[in-house]
C-alpha cells in the first residue's frame, strides 16, 4: 500500500467525481491528477531535486492543492509559511528551510518581496494570480506549458512529505521534518477512528499553513472524499457552505467553532449533513462545547496533538459532556507515559510531563539537539503537561514551555520579548499568555521601563506593528518596577503569570 498513488488510482476510478470545490469551480479527480502532473513538471524543470524544499504562501486554493500534488509526484518537500507572518519573518523561514522556490498568491507577494533583501542565496520567485513583481515567474504561464505526462521515478504516496514551522522558546519557530511523511498506516488508523469514507464531503476553512487543517484535507483526498474550499475563514459563508454541500466534515479550532455557532443561532441552516466536527490546536473551553451541541447536535470531536507527533488522543463526541476537560483516550499504537521531573511515572490524577512514542515523530530541521532535548528514550515532548483519570481519559492542566496559544496559534514569547527589548524606554520584559474568554489566552506584556523614561502601550503596539505579525502583539501591557529573575538572571515566568491564572482550573 506504501507504494499507491491514491490521486492516479481515483482518477482511473472515479474520474468525473470532483475532487474540490472553490466557488463555482469545481476540479474533478481526473483533472487534478493532470494538472498534479504539469505542477511536478513545473518544480522538476526549474531543477528542483529529490528532497527540495518548496515554499507556499498563501490564503486555501486550487492551485494550492494542484502544488502539493505535484510535489508529492516528485519527492519535494512542502513548506506552508503562515500567511499572517510580516518580512523578516518570512526571512527567517525561507533562509532556515532552504527553500528552492517560492510561491506566492497574488494577496501576500508583496510581503515575499519585502523578505527578498534578507533571503540568502538564490531562489525562484513563484507568483500564483495575475499580481507578478519583476523577476518573478507566473504559475499560470508555467502550468500552461507543462508536460500533462506522469513523471518518472516514484513519488511520495499518501500524504506526503512536509515540513511544517512549529513552536519553540528560542525565539524562532523549529521546522518539523517529515521527509518521507506520514506513515499510511496512521493515517489508516485516523480514518477508523473518526469514521472517515470516500462518500464524505469535507471542508477546508482554516488556514491550509496549519497542520492538522493539511492533514485532514489531505486524509480527504488520499480517500478519494470531496474537499470544499474556503479561502479564509468566515463563519457565515462556512455555514452557506456546508448547506449547499452537504458537507459531512471539517475541522477548526475552538475559536472558530464559536464564530460559527455564533452565526447559526443569528440565521439557521441546514446542517442536518454534518456529523463531525473536529477539534484541536487549543483547548476548548467546556461552556462551548454545551453550547455547540446544543446548536449542532453531536457532532464535536476533540483531539490533542501537536505537528512533531500527530494525533495522540481522541474525546468522541458521546464523552464531550461526561467529561469535561478532557483531551480523550489514547489513539491505538500511541504508548503515553506521564512523567515526574525524575523520569518516573506518575500516578492516576497526578499531574505529568505528557511524552509520546510512535511512528508519527517528526525531527526538527537541522536542529538535532532540539530533537534530542525534545526526546526521552524514544519518547517525545512538547512540554505540555496532563494527569490521566482512572477510566483512562486525558486532561492537559499545563504547560512546562514558555508557548502561548491563542484562538489555536502558537505563539513565542522569546521573540516578542526580543522585539520590547529593542524599545529604547524598556529595560526589561516579559510576555505570558493570560486567561481569555474568546481566544483561550492572549497574549500580555509585563514591563519594566529604564530609569526616567516614559512610554505607554499604545506606544509599544505601534513599535511592535512593523516588526510582528498581528496575533503576535501584546493585547495589553502592565508596567512593574522589576521582575522576578533567579540568581542565574533567568526569569521567572511561572511566578509572573501565576496571579493571573489564579483561580483557573486550568493553566493553558
């Protein structure tokens, strides 16, 4: 089965079927597969080679899944780079992967363009859209004249290979290596799970640059289901979607789900289609949950897992309300062990460090120490932190790294720090998530300004604006006198984040 081309097989086998759905366009499985083999042709004649690094920017498209394919038909490497990143981010990322190409919707060349001055090397500019700086090359003129043949030499089966840019206490994100992707039979065990069949109809309204929002869509597709696009996100024409559709499944973050529960009770549709809904990115606070199965039936699903190890538990949706706060039961094949500082196992209800061992693992790009701080005889973690009830069920109460999480995007304090730090009023600062009833936690700026300087926060948010992205910026700032460090000068983050946390049932 490892050796399968699912998109060829489907579109020998169900070759008018459509395989996605934009807007009133729709792709079926044959054509797709042509059009998959002129975008391998695309990459291959601009001298890309086995194990490449190809680099995508941009909002959910057809041409986005016509280029994963074709990569997939040659052996390179995806690289998504989130979309809501400014210039010397998207920098950091292309110097850091490498990228050979780069590619470009007609909505964020701009903000590759601003990148190029800090990219090192040489790399071929991809615009996707009528939008096309100079020395850039057009997707559509290069598809145009592409070879329609199938590529020789075999190419990645199933999902493919990846390389996805996740958290890290740095102060930059860690690319998350998959050369030879996701093993086939994970992704069969997924599809058991959650009920998955090639009659479903499945849509994509996250961001494609998110792991989990790649990896079920394409779950969807290796089965030879619909996917219906949604460019970006928005609740109401999510809704039209699903209605007009008939859509069977999609998956969001908790954030989302509320947006979309939200504009459901402002004007019903048929949902009747829908069975499930699957959560994960963040934790879901329980009053949505009640309040989701309330508008759309029992249809949540909830799982934890991160992009270094896949899917390690599952909350089906006849557990959302029995227990609350919950992330699941164990997925078969994951071993799961909870750990004290010692190493040793913990007991039912005490609380430990969550570390998991499976064929999911990913390493981090050319960063082997942080794969082996990350690892423990064989086992991997994230630095969340969970306690396991007596019926075998999960739930994640902390967190051990310095990460926020906010409305399901991981966010690094390090970074936003080193950004304060260049405010010539800051001489010290610290930026922790807080409890936030929209987004899970937002993101707070605790600072301490130089003796005889002045500047507010609004002042601080503008200094940020150029220099983050969106989600990045503190949400709000509090001046203290000091900080609390240790006698190594390490600061304290637990300490400072306690008082806000007070009182929560949760620390994450």
């Amino acid at each position: 089965m490892a050796d399968i081309d699912f998109l060829a097989v489907h579109a020998e086998g169900i070759p008018s079927k459509p395989a996605l759905i934009l807007g009133y366009e729709v792709v079926d499985f044959a054509t797709l597969n042509r059009r998959a083999n002129k975008a391998a042709h695309v990459f291959s004649d601009l001298g890309c080679e086995l194990h490449d690094r190809v680099a995508t920017m941009s909002f959910n498209s057809i041409a986005g899944f016509e280029i994963a394919a074709g990569l997939r038909r040659v052996s390179l490497i995806t690289v998504p780079v989130n979309y809501r990143l400014r210039g010397p981010e998207v920098a950091y990322l292309l110097n850091d992967s490498g990228a050979r190409v780069v590619c470009a919707d007609s909505d964020h060349v701009d903000v590759v363009e601003t990148a190029r001055a800090e990219v090192k090397g040489d790399r071929r500019y991809i615009a996707i859209g009528s939008k096309r700086p100079a020395g850039w090359l057009s997707f559509q003129d290069l598809m145009e004249t592409a070879s329609d043949e199938t590529p020789h030499g075999l190419g990645s089966s199933g999902l493919g290979a990846s390389m996805i840019y996740t958290s890290g206490t740095t102060g930059h994100p860690k690319g998350a290596w998959r050369p030879n992707g996701v093993n086939l039979e994970n992704v069969l065990q997924i599809v058991s799970i959650f009920g998955f069949n090639q009659a479903d109809v499945h849509l994509m309204c996250g961001p494609g640059y998110h792991s989990a929002v790649a990896f079920f869509a394409g779950i969807h597709q290796v089965l030879g289901a619909t996917n219906v696009i949604l460019p970006k996100f928005d609740a109401d024409a999510a809704l039209d979607l699903i209605e007009r559709h008939r859509v069977t499944t999609t998956f969001m973050a908790p954030t989302l789900l509320q947006r979309l529960v939200d504009a459901q009770e402002r004007m019903r549709r048929d949902l009747s289609s829908l069975r499930a809904v699957l959560l994960g990115a963040a934790p879901c606070p329980h009053s949505l949950k009640v309040h989701a199965e309330a508008v759309l039936g029992q249809v949540i699903w909830e799982f934890y897992g991160a992009t270094e190890t896949g899917i390690n538990t599952v909350l089906r949706p006849e557990d959302q309300l029995r227990k609350p706060g919950s992330c699941g039961t164990a997925v078969p094949g994951q071993e799961i062990k909870l750990a004290r500082p010692d190493g040793s196992d913990v007991r039912d209800g005490e609380p430990g460090e969550f570390m998991v061992r499976n064929t999911w693992l990913a390493e981090y790009y050319n960063r082997p120490a942080a794969t082996d701080k990350s690892l423990h005889d064989g086992f991997f973690s994230v630095g969340d932190v969970a306690y396991r009830d007596e019926e075998g069920y999960y739930y994640i109460c902390d967190r051990q790294i310095d990460m926020i999480i906010s409305g399901g995007v991981n966010i690094y304090p390090a970074e936003i720090e080193a950004v304060l730090h260049a405010h010539p009023a800051v001489m010290d600062a610290a930026v922790i998530g807080v409890p936030d009833q929209q987004w899970g936690e937002s993101v707070k700026a605790v600072v301490q300004l130089r003796p005889g300087m002045k500047t507010t926060a609004d002042e601080l948010i503008e200094f940020c604006d150029s220099r983050l992205a969106g989600y990045k910026k503190p949400r709000s700032f509090d001046f203290v006198d000091a900080l609390p460090r240790d006698a190594a000068g390490k600061l304290l983050k637990r300490k400072i984040r306690e008082p806000y946390w007070a009182g929560m049932s949760r620390r994450v």
